[in-house]
C-alpha cells in the first residue's frame, strides 16, 4: 500500500501541482481509503513529505570527480535541475513551511542533503584546491541559497550560467591566498 500511495502522491504533484494533491486524491488514485492514508501518515503534508524525500533521496547524489568546481557544478546542476520540477519546488516549500502541520521529518531533508554536500569542499580542502579555513557549510550556504531563493520569492530561472557563476563566485573567496 505504501509504495502505491507514494507513487499517487508524486504522479499528482507532476500533473497537479501541490495544490491539487490532496488525501482525497491521493487515495482515489491509489487505490485505496482515503482513512487508512490519514491513519498512516495523519496529514497531507506528512505524506508530500515522504513522497517526496522516498523519491527524492537519492537525487542529489555528492560527485567526487577530483575537483571540486566540478564536483560543485555537477552537484548544483543536479540541484537546480530538482528544483526546476514540481516535485522538487514543493519539498522546498513544505520544507520552509512553519505552520505546525509537518512533524520534525521536515527541517533535516535539506540540512542533511546541504551537510553531506560539505564533503566536496573538505575533499578541496585537502586538495589545497581550497583554504584551509574554508567552512564548508558556508561555501554550500553561499552557492544554494540564491537557488532556494529563486524557487521561493523571484521565480527567475534556473539555469547552468547561474550555477556556474554562484559556484565561482564562492569559490573565489575560498582559494588559498597567495602572498
């Protein structure tokens, strides 16, 4: 039941929208009663959520190429591409929603992604491709907030010339300093 019910969830956030997956819905599709999704999950937003990360988790996988521009290019252009979709734009906004609704599964899907993701600077680091007191988590912050932005308030596009830039901007100021 569970995979039947995941799969509706993320079927009706490609064709619906966040708006148009609801429990009802959700059930109608699967196959099942709407009651046993709520006994399971308790919330529509419980149940987006495990969708989605389910789906989701291996998404963004952590390159290692021997280079970390590389390694942050690919990784933010994987990133960007996840949020281009409906499915990605909804778990960012279920994500950042802070209306009590969600239980605490929310908050770490990005943080624990974002974390993981550091180990491409601190393989730079070790490198000497990268200072050695670069916070990784910083770098990471500095090169995906602009793209969570772009999701949550603007709307302006996504694209590789953005991830090309926001990666060499941050990597910029993480290059040892000569001199």
């Amino acid at each position: 039941m569970r995979g039947a019910v995941l799969a509706a969830v993320v079927e009706l956030l490609a064709r619906e929208g966040l708006a148009g997956t609801t429990v009802a819905a959700v059930a109608r599709s699967a196959g099942v009663h709407e009651t046993s999704v709520y006994r399971r999950w308790k919330t529509r937003e419980n149940l987006i959520l495990d969708a989605l990360t389910s789906q989701l988790d291996a998404a963004l996988p952590i390159p290692d190429t021997g280079r970390v521009r590389e390694d942050l290019l690919r990784f933010f252009t994987t990133l960007a591409q996840l949020l281009g979709t409906a499915q990605g734009q909804a778990l960012l906004r279920l994500s950042v929603e802070r209306d009590g609704t969600l239980d605490d599964r929310r908050l770490p899907y990005w943080s624990d992604r974002l974390t993981r993701a550091g180990a491409m600077v601190r393989r730079g680091v070790d490198r000497g491709e990268l200072a050695p007191d670069t916070d990784p988590g910083l770098l990471i912050e500095a090169v995906s907030g602009p793209l969570f932005v772009r999701v949550l308030l603007s709307g302006a596009p996504l694209d590789e010339p953005l991830v090309a830039g926001l990666v060499d901007l941050a990597l910029d100021g993480a290059r040892p300093r000569t001199g």
